[in-house]
C-alpha cells in the first residue's frame, strides 16, 4: 500500500487516480482523472455505512499529443451530500470529502504562509507553533550599491530597510517579486472584501479592526517604503546578499548578511 498525500493505491504507482485532496463542495463538479486508458466503469461508496451509491461509465478518454501517455476523466458529481466517500475504479480505492467551507483551510494556510515569511521580528511560538524562531536579518545596516547611488545616496551609504518577506530559500527580498504578491492579494480583497473582513489567521494583528490580508500587506509594503531613491522617487529592486546564502535558519545569532 502506497499513501500519497491522503490518496491511497493498491498495487498501482503514487498518483494513479488523481483527485481534490482536500474535498468538494456540495454543488460542485466532481471529477478524477485515471492515469490509463482502459477503465469501463468506476463506483462511490459511503465509508460511514460501506454502501455502495452509484456505478458510472468514464466520462471521456484523453490522449496526449506529447506523451504517450491515455488518462480516463470520471465524473461523480452526482453526489451532494456531505460526507466521506471513496472512489472505486479498475481495483484501486481513492478516498475524498464533501463538505461546505472544504477550502476554508487552504486559504488560511496561504495567506497564514507570508507570516512565516516576515523578515526583522520574531516568528512567535503563539502564532507558528513548531515553525517559531527568533528574528532573522534586521536589515538595518544596508550599504547601498555602487550601481544604486543618486543625489542623495552614495556608494557604501548605510541605510535602514527593515521588514518585507523573505522571497524563496534564499533570504533576499525584491520588489517585483513582492509588488506582484501584493497586487494579487489586493485584486482578490476588492473582489470578496465581506470574506477577508472576517478571516482570521493567528497574525500578531489578528483581532484588530483590519483584516489579516491587509495587515499582511502593510507589513511587505512597510519594507517597500524604504527601497525608495529619497530624490526622484524610484525604487530599488532588490536587497540582496552578495550570494545566496547556504541552507541556515533565518535568525540574528546566524545571520548571513
């Protein structure tokens, strides 16, 4: 028996049947994709009661143009009603959920992830649980870069450009990487600004009168602020380290920079 990421197969590789791992919603369409060409017929099962619901027919095969690899897409949509289900086909039992709010927790993990991104502040136990630290490369002694200097900044100046988030593995941070972040979180905000009025995902400023999204946002934007040239307004696009650091915890007592 093979688990992969809640998925279980019998004798087949990981991945065999591919479905939403985290769920559907009621109304939703339901639909898996077989890694083979020859499935007949698939069947639902309620893992509660072990009853059989419904037996089906593919919906359609689909062949690749630039593999040669078949998949089969069933189609169990059919079911509505909450609960825990497993999906039968060719020999293989895959499990999922139906639930209202099924992705609830993928959008508190997504925007609860930029926090563990901060830069110059502890990452508290109280908010981050096992992923706590302490604060990681205060950015308060940048010297600017000979190809960065202007009116008012020379070569070496050292300036203070605190916060932001730590863009990938490395611990730099960039504007246009950031900026596109931010300008995503507030498309979304303006399309469903009632749902993040009352998200809260255990930030330091959860429970005030602003919602965590754009709390969030204030903190990157904080940090932008101060890659501004004091003289025509541009900003810098990066603050970097003159090589990425090695694969070291992110804190003052090991700072790379």
């Amino acid at each position: 028996m093979t688990l992969l990421g809640g998925l279980t197969t019998l004798g087949q590789p990981p991945g065999f049947v591919r479905l939403n791992q985290l769920g559907y919603y009621p109304g939703q369409e339901k639909v898996a994709v077989v890694n083979e060409g020859t499935v007949t017929e698939f069947a639902v099962y309620d893992t509660t009661t072990g009853r059989r619901l419904f037996t089906g027919k593919p919906e359609y095969t689909a062949s690749s143009a630039w593999s040669d690899k078949t998949r089969t897409i069933v189609d169990f949509s059919r079911i509505t009603i909450p609960g825990t289900y497993r999906l039968e086909v060719n020999g293989e039992s895959v499990p999922f959920e139906i639930k209202e709010r099924v992705l609830s927790p993928l959008a508190d993990a997504a925007l609860k992830s930029f926090y563990y991104q901060r830069t110059a502040v502890p990452i508290e136990e109280r908010y981050a649980g096992i992923w706590h630290r302490p604060a990681g490369h205060p950015d308060n002694r940048v010297l600017v870069h000979p190809n960065a200097v202007g009116p008012k900044r020379t070569a070496n100046e050292v300036i203070s450009s605190p916060k932001g988030w730590y863009d990938a593995g490395d611990y730099n941070k960039y504007i246009v990487n950031s900026g596109f972040s931010i300008g995503l979180m507030e498309a979304v905000y303006c399309l469903f600004d009632d749902y993040f009025a009352r998200q809260q995902v255990n930030i330091p400023e959860s429970g005030n009168r602003t919602p965590d999204l754009l709390d969030e946002l204030y903190f990157n934007l904080e940090w932008m602020l101060t890659m501004q040239d004091p003289d025509d307004g541009g900003v810098y696009h990066k603050l970097t380290t003159p090589s990425f650091e090695g694969f070291v915890t992110p804190t003052v007592s090991n700072p790379a920079t």
